[in-house]
C-alpha cells in the first residue's frame, strides 16, 4: 500500500481551503482597482447626469468647463471602499461556489458522448447572475451616496459642511431605505453585464492559457533528456502568467460588455441621482415643517390649546381614511408614489437625446471598465493562486478555469 506523504490532502479537504481565498483575494483585487480607475467613474457619472450641461458646460461658449468637470474626482470613494471589500467577497464566494454546484450537478447527456446538458458559458452566466444578486443588495446603498456624492460642487454648495459623502448622507437622514431604490436598476445593469463578461472571460482565458502551455511545452520538448513529466511541469505557468492572461482576457471581456450595456448604465445614474435629489427635498420639508411646529409651539391657539406635534399630525392623517400611507406621509414624502420607472426614464433620454444619449460615457465606461475589470480579476487570480501556492498546494488548472 502506498504511503501518502505528509504534503498531500484529500482533494474535498484541498477545495474548502482554496475556497477560503477567494473573498480574501477577491476583497484585495476590489480594493485595489476602486483606487486607481475612481476619478474616470466620477468623470463617466457627470457626464451622464441630466444636469451635465447646465454644471460642466459654459453657455455662453458652449465649452466644457474643464475646472468645474474635473474638481473633486475623488468624491465620495470611501463609501464605495467600504461596501466592495464585502461585497466583492461575497460576489466571488456566490460565483465558484454556484459555478461548483452547477458544474456538478450538471446532467450528461446519454448520447453525444456523454457531453453535459448545460454548456460551460450557459453555467458561467448563471453562476455570474445569482452573485450579481446577492452584491447588488450590499453595493446599492455605496453606489447611490457614491454618484450623488461625484454631483455635489462644494464651491457652490457653499451653505452645506463636511465632506461630500456626509453631505449626501444628510440627504438620506430622513428615509434611509431610499438608499435602496437603486437596486432594480444596479441589478438591471450588472445582470446583462456580467452574464456576457464572465463567458467571454472563461473562454479568452481557456484560449489564451491553452495557448500559452502548448508554446512553454514545444520549447522544453526540444531539449534532449526531459521526460513527459517534467515537460508537463514546464508547460504549468507561473502566478505572473496567469496574472497577465486574466488580466488581458478580463480587459477584452469587459470592455466589449460595458459598451453594449451603456443604455443600461445611464438609466441606472439617473435613478440613483433622482433618489439623492429625493432625499434631499424630504431633508428640507422636514427641516421647514420642524421649524413651523417650533414656531407654533411658542404661540396658544385662540382656544387656548398649544399645537400637536407633527408626529400627532401623522397619526391623524394615517387614521384619515383610504389613502392610507400616502395621506400619513404627507406632501413631501408622497411625491415617492410619483417616481419615474426605468422605462420612462429611456424614453426621455432617447426624446431629449436621441439614441446616442443612451450611449452617453459609453467610450469612457469602455476604458475604465477594461482597465478596471482587467487589474479586478487579474490580481484576483494572481492572488488566489499566490495564496493557495504559499500554503505549499499546487493549484491544478482546472481549478482556476
């Protein structure tokens, strides 16, 4: 019987340990391209904002004010810095262990040679979608302070204090669950987004890693002496080489699935700045209601009763009859029964813009998204294999595929 070295461990125990790097590299990844492609995602949020012309542009020469454009284009990064460290972990966690699952339960079928039902790009996409979801609700709130946070001018906004992120969150003091009506529209662009990112991903860096095996592999079969397992040996890459075929695969992928989903994006940035603008007007009716009862309370009515108070009054109106909520929330808080709808949102752009405003950033979220998804997922890869490599275990490469 063959005695099993110390270094070795059973192939389910090997997984659950590779599966613990994942949220650490995947965290590390995020974090890192958050800093270095930010300002172009500020850039790529005012360009797509309704208010575009009337804040960037001069009128009267009806040239990009470049001072006011590219001022503050750090804005509002630490609040996206501190929901992708869980929520890139989270992604990554849902996407290898759904794509595990499917993989596994994938039925063969009984003829063709017994191919699985489900091909590998049809898992990928699904596996990419169900982590979308569960990051989305994590990410929505960042995402919602992190673009009204890149609108704020603090030049002009002379009469607000702090920083532009505690500027924005002011204006969400009152209804905090409002930082979540970005949601629908997050989800509706990362879907489409990462359902056609991740299988071209997949399939460039099989290619590309194939490719590169096969050439490592013809320059040490030249050499006289070397046996097939130290051929094999050779062909295996190094963390840097699977670094750059991810990162060159990713780029591609990702470049190719922003330009497509731009009329996606742009609705999203509008949901998400009207839901600031929205925050805000609630912030100021409270703020006028609440001086109005400070006033009252100060004066005795002509019966000689003092004024309710405004959360009295909200008890009234609940009470009041079939309009129920909306009748209890009052003038301000009601205009939430009349916000726009995605659709409604697109038909606007295209009336206003023509189709080329659906597509307005798109270049610029091309760029940044190539270079962003690029450096994610490429020191994602090379960190998950450094980390794996560093425990002493040798990552096969179908683990990494």
């Amino acid at each position: 019987m063959e005695e099993k070295k110390p270094n070795q461990m059973p192939k389910m125990a090997k997984d659950e340990e590779l599966k613990m790097t994942y949220p650490l590299a995947g965290a590390f990844a995020a974090f890192t391209v958050d800093l270095l492609v930010y300002p172009l995602d500020t850039l790529k949020t005012r360009l797509q904002s309704p208010d575009y012309k009337r804040l960037y542009t001069n009128a009267a020469t009806n040239t990009v004010n470049r001072g006011v454009l590219f001022r503050g284009l750090y804005q509002g990064v630490g609040s996206v810095i501190i929901a992708t460290l869980p929520s890139s972990g989270a992604f990554f966690t849902t996407y290898e262990a759904s794509k595990s699952f499917l993989a596994t339960h994938n039925p063969k079928l009984s003829y063709n040679d017994g191919a699985p039902l489900l091909p590998q790009p049809l898992i990928h996409a699904a596996a990419s979608s169900i982590a979308e979801l569960v990051s989305c609700a994590i990410l929505t709130p960042a995402e919602v302070i992190k673009q009204n946070a890149q609108m704020v001018n603090r030049k002009t906004d002379k009469g607000l204090r702090g920083s532009a992120t505690m500027q924005t969150l002011a204006r969400f003091k009152s209804s905090p669950l409002s930082l979540w009506r970005g949601y629908t529209a997050l989800a509706g662009r990362n879907l489409p987004f990462t359902a056609l990112q991740f299988p071209l991903f997949e399939q460039l860096k099989k290619m590309l890693t194939a490719r590169r095996q096969r050439t490592r592999q013809q320059r040490h079969s030249s050499r006289s002496g070397v046996s097939g397992g130290e051929r094999k040996r050779e062909g295996s890459l190094s963390v840097i080489e699977h670094g750059v075929i991810t990162a060159t695969s990713a780029g591609l992928a990702g470049s190719v699935s922003a330009w497509v989903t731009t009329p996606v994006d742009v609705v999203k940035t509008r949901v998400m700045l009207a839901a600031g603008e929205e925050g805000a007007r609630k912030a100021e009716q409270i703020a006028r209601d609440r001086e109005k009862e400070q006033q009252r309370a100060r004066h005795i009515n002509d019966n000689g009763e003092r004024s309710k108070p405004l959360a009295d009054k909200a008890k009234e109106r609940l009470k009041m009859g079939k309009n129920g909520l909306k009748d209890a929330l009052g003038g301000a808080e009601g205009e939430m029964w009349k916000k726009k709808g995605s659709l409604e949102i697109a038909r606007e752009i295209a009336r206003e813009n023509g189709v080329k405003g659906l597509f307005r950033g798109g270049a610029l979220r091309s760029v940044w998204t190539m270079l962003g998804s690029g450096l994610y997922l490429g020191v994602y890869e090379s960190g998950r294999i450094w980390l794996a490599r560093r425990r002493g275990e040798n990552v096969d490469e179908d683990d990494i595929l």
